[in-house]
C-alpha cells in the first residue's frame, strides 16, 4: 500500500451552556451568560481511525460535560475569550499524553439587562429582537379592522420562578420547584374596540406593561408559579390599563434551561449552569376578552 498520512480531529459542537452567577450578597443584580461552545482536538489517536483501538479517545460526550465543568469552575464573570483560552488549556492540560491541541469557537447570545420602570432590573433579561406585527382586515363596507402584536418578544428572569403541585401519574418525572429560569418568547395580538389614539404609542405601551407585568418591581421581581398565571397576569394588565384594547391573544413557549446536573466534579442540579433548549418547549397560550 502506497503511504498515506491521516490528518485528524474530533470534538463537539454547539454545546449550549448558560451561566449564572448569582451574587454573594442578598439583593444583589444576577448576572447571567448564554454561550454557544464548539471545541475540536487534535490529540494522538490515530488508531482509532486505523485499527478501531478507542483507548486515547477523549470521548465528545466528555468534551461536552467539560464544557459545563469549566464554566462552572469560573467563580467569577468573565468574557467569552476569557472562558475560551481557559476551556481550551484545559484538555491539554489534562490529557498531556494524549491531547496536542485544541479549538474552541463560541459566540455569545446577546441576552441584555431589562429595564423597568426606569431601572435595571435585578434578574430580569431580554433579547432584543421583537417584531411589531400588524393585520389589517378591510370588510365590504370599507372599514378596516386593525390588530396589533409583537413577536419574539424574549423574556428570562433567572429566579422569582417555580412549577409544583402539578397533577402526577406514572408518567410524571418533574419534580416540584420553587426555584427555577423562565424563559419565553413572547407572541402577543391584540384587537381594539376603538382606534387609539396612536398605533405606535400604544404599542410601546402594551409591550412595556407585557414587559413590567413578567418580570414585576426592578429589585425584588414578582414570584411566578407558571408560565399559565404569569401569561393571565399580563393579559389582565393590558386589558386593565388599556380601555381601548377588547381582546388580548398570548402565547408563551415555556424554554427550558435545565439545570446541569454532574455531582462528580461539583456541578449541582438547579446550581449555576444550565442547557438551555428550543426543542421541545412547553406551549402555553391564551385570549382575554372583554365580555360584553
Ligand atoms: O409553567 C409551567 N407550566 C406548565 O404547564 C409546565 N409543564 C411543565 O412540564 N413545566 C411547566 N411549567
């Protein structure tokens, strides 16, 4: 056989890991990171691509938890090209014999500091990526009838969020909590009964009491025990706020960040790092109307 050189490398993609750090003292602002982790090495294991011998592979699934390892081992925040350079010494530093190189590519979602009534809220983030959605309908009379919304309205709040005391049979797993990130992306339409007085103005309006009405007071939130009574919460303060508004539409994905849970190197369930996940999510979805 003529001689031939292998070139060669393996790793893990878009590892989606979340990172709070949650402050040492009482009433203090969380802070909270959502990175998207790719890690790929160069390391001697040629004979497992030629003779089928795994013994020096450094399996991708224990890249993968190396990932959610050292964002926890970060006590402190940091920047993504910090969290980098640290993730990527780490495999050649632990595997000596074994691992020659490394790449980490990782991008950060830009999760920001919601603001409420004015203030930074405490634990309290948003994606700045809605969409201010419109349907006109023009009937045989002539009149047109005009719906507002938003979409891909991001919310999170990384605590003042539980789920318990749900119906359980034998297929049920989850268990209850009082401590928990809710994360949603907001589809909200809403239809007036009369026009108001500035299409545009109203919508800043409804999205700020949407916003306000999650997330609640900047310092101390307000404690959701669902996406179900958070969604009515909002709807009835649009409806309450808004005379002009007769029905609100709300959907709210339930996105889970699922607590990574590794007790052998000290990441604990429900701690400070988390997957988040788009799929599946929970649906939940509602209208408030007035009654006439
Ligand atoms: O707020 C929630 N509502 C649910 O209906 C539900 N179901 C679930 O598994 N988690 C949650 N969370």
């Amino acid at each position: 056989m003529a001689e031939e050189e292998l070139e060669h490398q393996h790793g893990k993609a878009r590892v989606r890991v979340a990172r709070l750090w949650r402050s040492k003292v009482d009433g203090q602002p969380h802070y909270l990171v959502e990175w998207n982790v790719s890690v790929s090495l160069i390391s001697k294991v040629l004979p497992a691509f030629t003779e089928g011998d795994n013994s020096n592979i450094v399996a991708t699934d224990t890249i993968k938890n190396t990932v959610y390892a050292v964002a926890k081992e970060c006590t402190e925040r940091l920047s993504p090209e910090d969290y980098g350079v640290r993730l990527g010494k780490h495999f050649l530093t632990t595997y000596p014999e074994i691992v020659t190189g490394s790449k980490i590519t990782l991008f950060e979602k830009p999760w920001e500091r919601v603001t409420v009534n004015g203030q930074l809220h405490d634990h309290g983030y948003k994606l700045g990526s809605e969409k201010h959605t419109v349907e006109v309908v023009v009937k045989s009379d002539g009149e047109a009838e005009v719906t507002s919304g938003v979409s891909e309205l991001s919310l999170l709040k990384t605590t003042q969020s539980g789920f318990e005391g749900f119906f359980r049979d034998k297929y049920t797993i989850l268990s209850d909590t009082r401590e928990r990130m809710l994360a949603s992306a907001v589809r909200a339409v809403w239809s007036y009964s009369t026009k108001p007085a500035d299409y545009q103005k109203t919508y800043e309006e409804v999205k700020d009491v949407l916003v306000t009405t999650f997330f609640g007071p900047p310092h101390e939130g307000v404690y959701s025990p669902s996406v179900q009574k958070t969604l009515y919460e909002m709807a009835q303060a649009v409806l309450a706020r808004f005379p002009e508004i007769d029905s609100i539409y709300l959907n709210m994905p339930n996105i889970h960040f699922l607590p990574v849970n590794m007790p052998t190197v000290g990441v604990k369930l429900g701690d400070d790092v988390f997957t988040p996940t788009d799929e599946p999510h929970g649906t939940i979805e509602a209208r408030l109307s007035r009654k006439h």
